[in-house]
C-alpha cells in the first residue's frame, strides 16, 4: 500500500504504538480509513487537557536556564538539528526529534550525560 496525499507519515512512535495496543485497526484506519469519518472538531476536554499540559510544560520549561530549543521547523529539520546540536554536545535539547529506519519520535527533553564517546 502506498502513503496516502497529507497522511500521517508512517513512522511507528509512542503514539501509534499506544493506538494500536488500545485496538490494532485503529492506526490502519488513521491512516487509510475513510477520512471524512474523522470528527473534525476537538472534544473540550482534550483541548483542556492539552492547555493543561503545555502550561505544565511552560512552567517546567521556564526553570531550566538554558537550553536548545527545536520546537519550530519540520521534523525533519527537527531531526537534523537534533542530531548536529548531539554532536556539538548540547548540554540539554528540548522538543529535539530522533529517528532511525521506520521508528520516530520527538523528546521533551535530551541532556547529555558524559560516557564513553562515540561516534553519531
């Protein structure tokens, strides 16, 4: 099967993992089921919870001192600078994307800890 036009790319994340623990058909049919079947509207407890969630984040976020932000651009620019500013070895990366064949996923947060060095 082919990737449908603005779908969802097909990494397998925690969510998706999730999803598909919860009921195996569901991420086959986020991705290739009928689209117009998707409630459009966002349930208001959701958004509550996601406007919880990022004050939450804000307030975290706010006490750290400093730290790489790669909140804005796209993944996969959010994945390159990820992986350059590892191996400039940022203290700490926030909202900093990993990926690797067909697994992705984006971390809050990424702080160095001094081991062994290898190579990126």
């Amino acid at each position: 099967m082919s990737e449908k036009k603005n779908a969802m790319p097909l990494y397998i994340t925690a969510s998706r993992l999730y999803d598909y623990i919860q009921c195996p058909h569901r991420v086959c049919r986020d991705v290739y089921g009928p689209q117009d079947e998707k409630i459009e509207e966002t349930n208001p407890f959701v958004r509550l919870l996601w406007e919880r969630g990022l004050a939450h984040e804000e307030s975290v976020v706010s006490r750290l001192g400093e730290f790489l932000d790669l909140r804005q651009g796209t993944y996969e620019q959010r994945f390159k600078r990820t992986i350059e500013a590892m191996k400039n070895e940022a203290p700490l990366i926030y909202q900093g994307v990993l990926s690797d064949e067909n697994l992705s996923g984006d971390k809050n947060f990424h702080r160095a800890v001094c081991t062994e060095r290898e190579e990126i």
